[in-house]
C-alpha cells in the first residue's frame, strides 16, 4: 500500500510540474488556524520520500513543497491553513529569504527521523507533553524503555525522548506524599524486577547505566530531548556515577558519605556545581531548578525565545521557530534552571532574564545534540499528579508545544556546510 502511494506521488509529481500552481506554502505566523498539526503534515510528507522547505523566520517559520492534490487534500483533513502558489511565487519568496540583510534562511527537510519515547509501558497517574502533542499531530512514536536501552536496541532511533522520569532511583521523590499510593508502590516492585531482571542490584545502578546508554546514543549522532525532572535528574546520575545518592527508604542503605563532593560535573550534559538535595521529605533534587527559589506571579510567567541568525546559526533557528517570541510559562516539578548553574558552553534559548532562570537550553555533544525544556506542560501552568491530560485540540496554536515539535524536525535537516 505504501509503495502504491509513493508512486501515486511520483506520478503527480512527473505530471503536475508544469502548471502554475506548483507550490503549497503552509504559513506558520498567525494566519496559521493549527500550528500544531502543520507539523504533522510535514513529517507525513517526509515519510513519502518528499523534500520540506523549512523556510527560517519567514512568517513564523513557515513551510513550502511541491504541490501535489494529495498533499492539499491532507492539509484539508487536518485543519492546516495552506495557499496554492505559483512557481513564480514560489522563486520570489525564494529569492527574499536569500537577500543578505534579512535573517532568514531555507532548510531542506529530507528524511523523516524515527522517534522513540523513553518512557514507561505502564499507566502512571501523570502524562507527558511531548507524547500529547506526537499524538496529536499524527507523528508516529515507539516507546521503549530501561530493558530496550540496555539491550542495546537505542540505535534504531534517531531521536529520543525522556519521558517525566527520574534517573537517579529516588521514584520521582514522590516518597512522602505517595509511598503509601498503588501506583508508587507498583512502580518500586516494576523497577525493582526489570533492575534484578537486568543484572544489577539496585534501581539506582540500572537508571545509571541508562543515563550512560543515553549518553552514547547521543554521543554517535542522536538527538535527545527532554522536558522536566527528564533535564536535571539525567544530568544529576551522570554527575553521579559510582556514588549512592538514594536514601534507605528508596535502597535499603544510607548514601555515600560527603556525597556532594564527589560529583563529577565533567560528566554532564547542561549543569555544573549544583548542590543535591537527598531529603526523602523535599519534593527537589537539587539546587539546579528553580520552582522553590522564583517569586513570579502567574500573570507574569513568562520567557523570551532569543533571536538567532537563521543564515549563520540554523539550529538555534530552527529550534527556535515561533509565531511568539514571548512564550507564557509553566512548572512542572523541574520547571526551569538556574543560570549560575548552567555550563558556558551551552546556549540559551528561551529565558526570563530577570528571575536569572534558563527555560530552553541547547548543546552539542560528540555527533549529537541535546535539548532541555523546562516546565511538564506548556498549556497547563501547575500540572499536579492525577489531573487529566491536556486537550491539545483547545491549543491548536500553543507557542510553547511548537518548541516540542521543532526539535521533532530538527533531525530531519540536512546539514550545511560550516561557513568560514
């Protein structure tokens, strides 16, 4: 069936060149009715072994391929706003994106990136945005989880996602609120068999060896991305490796004696001399986050997306593709970073300057890239255990879910050239 409509497409393709209608430019500024969706269509697209133009800071990071009736019909099924240009159209929008004083650029999107969710197969009582707004704009995901990481199955991937999860074997310090709940005691005795299943001792040694897996993936070329307490609590097991860091309760022993001392930041993606809050009793895991220290009022929540050379720096370009530049913020229970804390190397992408707190971080390591958002769900601002789950259809044009969405086609760009 699939081959059928590749071919389907290829005709079109061969035939329809010629007309005066050749172009689909699907707007992303606010004439955009579903932002969301549009990036559906572009990663279905994608999947047909057709060529995207991402076409950086021209209306809010709008899209553009050839026209083709069974695109056009797609658009109309998934509510995405689109126009029907002309070649000549098409070579103008072209050729304005190329003049040398304006700051956009044109990616091509080549290749449709196979995505994994890391995440648990079992229902907790919370949910995870990144998985809401894959559903939503019809992406296909895979989740896997520790038994498929340490299996070696990571490199099937290109992009990864870290679910809400905690790395360093503590259950998401949910110890003194929940401990007593079935969900948590379910999760101690489902982590508890995979760990013992998979050869180590503890929880804490197997979420360890994760990280590390992680880290190689992504070292050889892969694209990770993860949001709340997925951001600081993977950086904290790498710091943290070889060092017991989980109090009785979580291990059945105490932890390792001047435990802060021994962190190795070396290790770390984002973060460096941050200071680990062990108390079974804090809903924290270390001085890194932010969501104890800030005194914003709601209403004013909010961080700005920084502005980067589309022609010079494409990845923060595109990373940062916007119809807002002022997104509303949210909390989650890593709801954003300190500024000390982050390393130099690292970009800041989103901040509220003036609370001193980084929102959406970026870094390159090895082959690969990594990228941190903090906050659980951009369109619920104090997501609590148990609450339902966003509806996206209520957010179609959400600034903060389309930062989500641009990572997902970030993977499928096709490198350029170093410029010199």
């Amino acid at each position: 069936m699939f081959k059928k409509f590749v071919l389907f497409l290829f005709l079109f393709l061969s035939f329809n060149g010629a007309g005066k209608a050749a172009y689909i430019l699907v707007p992303m500024d606010n004439a955009q009715k579903n932002h969301l969706k549009a990036y559906g269509v572009a990663y279905w697209i994608l999947t047909n072994n057709l060529e995207v133009d991402w076409l950086l800071n021209y209306r809010g990071g709008s899209f553009m391929f050839k026209h083709l009736p069974a695109i056009e019909k797609e658009c109309n099924i998934r509510g995405v706003s689109f126009s029907v240009i002309a070649d000549g159209q098409a070579a103008n929008i072209i050729d304005e994106i190329a003049r040398p004083e304006v700051n956009m650029d044109l990616v091509k999107l080549e290749k449709a990136p196979k995505m994994a969710v890391y995440s648990p197969k079992d229902k907790l009582p919370w949910d995870d945005a990144v998985t809401l707004v894959l559903t939503y704009a019809e992406i296909p995901y895979e989740i896997i989880y520790d038994e498929e990481v340490i299996t070696g199955k990571l490199p099937l991937y290109d992009w990864l996602h870290m679910h809400h999860e905690d790395f360093t074997g503590q259950y998401g310090k949910f110890y003194a609120m929940y401990h007593t709940a079935a969900w948590y005691q379910e999760q101690v005795r489902t982590d508890e068999a995979m760990a013992n299943k998979l050869g180590f001792s503890k929880v804490s040694q197997m979420k360890g060896a994760v990280a590390d897996r992680i880290k190689e993936f992504t070292a050889g070329g892969g694209f990770l991305f993860s949001m709340c307490s997925g951001t600081d609590s993977y950086d904290i097991a790498l710091a943290a490796a070889g060092i017991d860091i989980c109090e009785k309760m979580y291990d059945g022993d105490g932890t390792t004696p001047n435990y802060n001392s021994k962190l190795d930041y070396d290790k770390t993606f984002a973060f460096k001399n941050f200071k680990l809050s062990l108390n079974p009793l804090e809903y924290e895991f270390s001085d890194i986050d932010m969501t104890t220290q800030r005194k914003i009022p709601r209403n004013e929540d909010v961080f700005v997306l920084f502005e980067f050379s589309a022609k010079w720096d494409p990845v923060p370009s595109m990373l940062c593709q916007n119809h807002e530049q002022v997104v509303k913020g949210f909390m989650g229970q890593t709801t954003s970073f300190k500024k000390e804390l982050i390393k130099p190397e690292v970009l800041i992408m989103g901040e509220n300057k003036a609370a001193g707190e980084g929102r959406y971080i970026h870094g390159e390591i090895g082959k690969g890239t990594w990228t941190f958002y903090g906050g659980h769900d951009p369109e619920d601002y104090q997501h609590m255990v148990g609450d339902p789950p966003t509806d996206l259809s209520l957010h179609p044009n959400s600034p903060g879910y389309r930062l989500i969405l641009n990572n997902v086609l970030f993977p499928a760009a096709k490198k350029k050239k170093q410029k010199t």
